[in-house]
C-alpha cells in the first residue's frame, strides 16, 4: 500500500468550532474544551501543524474536511507520494 506524505494546518484564531471536520476526519480532528483541535499537532508560526503519512483513504477524509470548512481553517499540502 502506497503512502502520501501530507502536511495539515488548522488555524484555530479563524476555526468556529462547527465539528464537521471532527465527523469527516477523526483521525485528525478532534473536541475538546479549547474547540476543536489538529490531534497531535504542533503549534508553528500561529497555525497547528502535523506532517503525516496516509493512504488514499485517509487522505480523501483530509480532503473532504478542508473543504467543507465553512472558514477555510484547514488546510492541507502534498508533499511526497
């Protein structure tokens, strides 16, 4: 099985708390009392971040939650295939 290599950031200042990229990518997205937030991310340069290796399953979840973000909080990038 092939695995992508992907970036994902989630700006939380921009981030409305609305849960739908917590029900499209559990794995990523997560509740929690501050909102929702990129589980496992790290902070860098006022965005969380995570570098990560996925399958094309996982990988059309990521996509399926940034652009159903009604604020474009999330964002993600390709980086290796």
């Amino acid at each position: 099985m092939t695995k992508i290599k992907v970036k994902i950031s989630h700006d939380k200042t921009s981030c409305i708390n609305c849960g739908t990229c917590v029900i499209l990518s559990p794995e990523d997205f997560a509740n929690s009392d501050d909102g929702v937030v990129l589980v496992d991310g790290k902070a860098s340069n006022g965005l969380w971040q995570k570098t990560i290796e996925v399958d094309d399953a996982r990988l059309t979840k990521i996509k399926d939650a940034a652009d159903s973000c009604p604020v474009m909080a999330i964002k993600f990038e390709i980086l290796k295939k």
